[in-house]
C-alpha cells in the first residue's frame, strides 16, 4: 500500500528536525564551552592506567594505534593521552600502525606528545633514544607473527628512515616476547588479532582502546584476563586524561558526547511515548 | 591439471601441518623455519596494496567508461590519487618521502592532516545524524523483549556519560548508580552473549580451517567445487 504524500513529507520534516537537534547538541557544548565537571573514571580504564603506572622508568612498550582518520575523534585522545602518561613515567613507547591510511595520524600524536612532555614536564624527548616511531608495514597477522621471532627485522627502519638493529630505544627487544605491555588501538578486529596471535601466543600482557561501538564485543577478554585494561569511546579517552590529571580533546568531547545521548533518549522516549498513545486509540498496530 | 590443483592442495597441506605443528615443536629450526616463513608471507603482504589499488582503479574506471550514475566522482579518485602521489614523490625533491623529520611537515602531510582527516571524519560524524533519526523512527516497545533491549540501551547509553554521576547523585545518592547498572548490563548478559558468539566463530573458524587444510574446502582455488 502506498504511503500518502502528506506523511511522507511529515517523516521529512521530522528527520530534518531531529539533524537540526543533533548538530545543536554537538555543537552549542563546544561553543558555550560547556564542561561537565569531575567524573569518576571506569574502572577498565583505570586498572590499564596503574598497568601502566606501576612499569619501571625504561620499560618498552609498543603501542599500536590501528586505525584511520575516520576514528580520529575518539582515538586520537587515547593515544595523546597513552602517550602522554608513558613520557611522564619516562616509559620507552615504540608506536606502529597496520593501517597504510593510519600512519600519518601516528605520527601526529606521536609529535604532539612529544612537545607535551617537553612544555608540561620538562622532559625532552629524542626519537630513537627515548620513543620509536617505527610506522607501517603490510603483512597485517603475518607482520605480528614476524614481529613475535624478531622485531628489529620486520621494522628494519624505522619511519625516518633509522635503522633499528642499534637503536636506544630498542635495546633489549629482540622480539615481542621481550615486552612487558602491548597496548592496541583500534576501529576493527585488530584488538582480537593482537590478542589471538600476539599476547596469547607471545606472552605480553595486553591493554586496548576501541570505539565506542566496537567496546562491548571486548568484554569477553577482559573477563578472561587476556586484556589488563580497556579504554572504551571517548569517555576512555576522558577517563584516562582523568586519571593523569591532563585533559584534552576527550574531556573536552563529553559535554557534547552527553548532550548527543541525552537527546538520543530523550527521542526514542518521546517515540514510544507516541507509539503507546496511538496504540491505546488504535491507529498503530504492533 | 594436477599443477593447477594437486600441488596447491598438497602445498596447503603441508603448510596448514607445519603451521599447525610448530606450537608443539620447539627446536630452534623450527623456528628459524617459522621466521623465514612468516618473512614470506609478509612480502606478499605487500603485494595485496597493489591488488587493492588495481582493484579500487578498475572499478572507477568502468564507472567513468559506462557513464553509471554519479560517474564524474570516480574522477576525483584519480585526481586524489595522482595529486597525492605528486606531492609524496616530487616533495621538495625527495623521493617520496623517505627523509621526514620530527617536526617539519611537508606538503604531503599536509594535505593529509588538513583534507583527508578532515574529509574522513566528516564521513564517519555522519553516522550520528543517522542513528539519532533511525533511533526515533524504530526503536519502539513492541513486545516484552524489545522494552528490556530498549531499557538496557537506555541505561548503558545513559551511564556513559558523566553527566548520569550528577542525576544519579540526585536521585539514589549515589553518583555512579547508572555507570554500575550499565557496567553490570554489560559484564554479565552482554559478556554472556559475546562469548557464546566467539565461541561459536571459533569452532566454526577451526573446523573450516581443518577443511581447507585437508582439501575438503576448495572454494577458495576458484571453480566453485
């Protein structure tokens, strides 16, 4: 049966409405420079925190930010943040990405914390000697697997061009097994992948970040124990600026991720509302 | 044809048992083969870059050659494509761009920080805009199981933000009432349902592997049989 003209133009009207309200929601909390004041952080979060926390000065730790621009609003604070603790803890990050589209964003965040460190701490901070950024390979499982025999020769170079077999930063890390923490960002499956061919069978413990959507599919390792930690969405990302007393863009992002679910409810509320009244007077069916 | 089916069966086959075999063999050639292998398979790793790139330029170029609708965007893929592949070989007289330095941003790196990451977050900020209308139009309390998906979508949505601490202070005096709901909904009926999913992928994942390995499954030699 056709559906009228009159209530498809309605539907219309409604659903430029509800994009009208969604842009407000996002947007007036970023220019009023609403803050939603002190949370308390999850408690995912925080057990990946003191992971990290309680790792000796020079403890390596790779850091695998596997995603593309597309997740750079709630990821990218992860990693700035991630990173960000691991210079303050004067940690040695070794930062990679599998994503070809990725590597740039790596780079970055890679950059920014490094300047961080040198305005908040102090703490100047030298590729090579202090971080690695060791960049992309393809290979994707293969590339873990190979970097589970022997890293230095699945990055021989690092993304300047650096050759990794002599380098600082590397020294004592023959392959992943000489790592205490793997850290995984990620927009796909690259979580389980790290944690299928890479922690169970290499023996790192393992902390990862994840969308918001993708979060609760992680669930299961974290029960398990095949994951010490879990950042999930932006409000990972605000927890963990939380938790080492550095906001940023995900603090900064939860004032106008709480408007956007406020209004979600408030709409799928005021629908079933609807629904339940023309119910009653029998115009829908259900 | 016993090039073009037995030896790739028996090339499986061989490799699906030393892989498979060398979990449970720790000698030290075992790994050196291990090592050797996985080098392999890294190189042609690379080699799947190209095939996407062919594939990706194929199709836009039948798109363009057929006039199909909205045809004129696939140029752009090759405008973006060559515009980037310019400025990563010809930047500063580098080839590509195999000397940057911390700090310095060249032209290729800026038109990715400030048209690509741009562009792809717009693309994925869409999806808001989307789930909020599609939430309107049919989440709705249809029967008893589709209420308590819809009052656990409510609540884990609602603990997820800071600003549940503040009404739930207000309401139960305690700030994180709704953040604990929520972490319950998803520690125990969510996890419950995901593992079950997990396992059920992974007995079928070891079961189709065992099919391949052993020659049962050869869909992927192409033929259909």
């Amino acid at each position: 049966m056709p559906v009228p003209a009159a209530s498809l133009k309605r539907l219309a009207m409604i659903r430029h409405v509800i994009y009208l309200l969604v842009a407000a929601a996002v947007i007036v909390p970023f220019i009023a420079r609403l803050h939603v004041g002190d949370f308390q952080p999850g408690p995912h979060a925080t057990k990946l925190y003191k992971k990290l926390d309680s790792l000796p000065a020079g403890t390596r730790v790779l850091l695998s930010f596997d995603f593309d621009p597309g997740s750079d609003a709630e990821l990218t604070p992860m990693g700035l943040a991630l990173l960000r603790h691991c210079f303050k803890k004067d940690l040695v990050p070794l930062v990679m990405t599998n994503y070809p589209a990725g590597l740039d964003l790596a780079r970055k965040i890679m950059e920014d914390a490094v300047d961080d460190s040198q305005k908040l701490w102090g703490k100047k901070k030298v590729s090579g000697r202090d971080y690695v950024l060791l960049g992309f390979r393809p290979g994707q499982v293969n590339l873990v697997l190979k970097m589970g025999e022997n890293l230095k020769t699945a990055f021989e170079t690092d993304y300047y061009g650096k050759p990794t077999v002599d380098m600082r930063a590397l020294k004592g890390v023959r392959s992943l097994k000489d790592l205490k923490l793997v850290i995984g960002i990620s927009s796909s499956a690259w979580v389980e992948t790290w944690i299928i061919y890479g922690a169970d069978r290499f023996g790192f413990e393992y902390g990862a970040g994840a969308t918001a959507v993708m979060a609760p599919d992680l669930y299961p390792f974290l029960d398990t124990g095949q994951m010490v930690g879990l950042l999930g969405g932006l409000r990972g990302a605000a927890d963990y600026e939380a938790l080492i007393k550095q906001r940023g863009r995900g603090t900064l992002g939860m004032s106008a991720q709480s408007a956007a679910h406020l209004l979600v409810i408030v709409l799928v509320l005021a629908a079933n509302v609807r629904f339940v009244f023309r119910r009653l007077s029998g115009r829908e069916k259900g | 044809m016993w090039y073009k089916r037995t030896i790739p069966l028996l090339l499986v086959l061989a490799f699906g048992l030393a892989g498979f075999g060398h979990d449970y063999v720790p000698h030290p050639a075992s790994n050196a083969f291990r090592e050797e292998v996985t080098t392999g398979f890294v190189i042609i790793g690379g080699f799947a870059l190209f095939i996407g790139a062919y594939s990706l330029f194929h199709m836009h170029i039948s798109r363009i050659r057929r006039k199909q609708p909205g045809w004129a965007y696939s140029i752009f893929v090759f405008l973006g494509a060559a515009l980037m592949v310019c400025l990563g070989l010809w930047n500063d007289g580098d080839w590509m761009f195999v000397d940057p330095q911390p700090g310095v941003v060249t032209s290729f790196q800026w038109c990715y920080d400030y048209i690509l990451v741009p562009c792809n977050a717009t693309i994925f900020s869409i999806l808001a805009f989307f789930i909020a209308s599609a939430a309107f139009r049919t989440f709705r309390a249809r029967n008893f199981s589709a209420l308590l998906l819809l009052a656990a979508a409510v609540v884990v949505m609602f603990g997820r933000v800071p600003v549940s601490e503040r009404v739930g202070q207000f309401l139960f005096d305690s700030p994180n009432a709704f953040a604990h709901v929520s972490e319950i909904l998803l520690n125990y009926p969510n996890l419950a349902a995901k593992r079950a999913i997990l396992l059920g992928v992974s007995l079928g994942v070891i079961s189709q592997s065992l099919r391949i390995i052993f020659g049962i499954e050869r869909t992927y030699m192409g033929g259909g049989d």
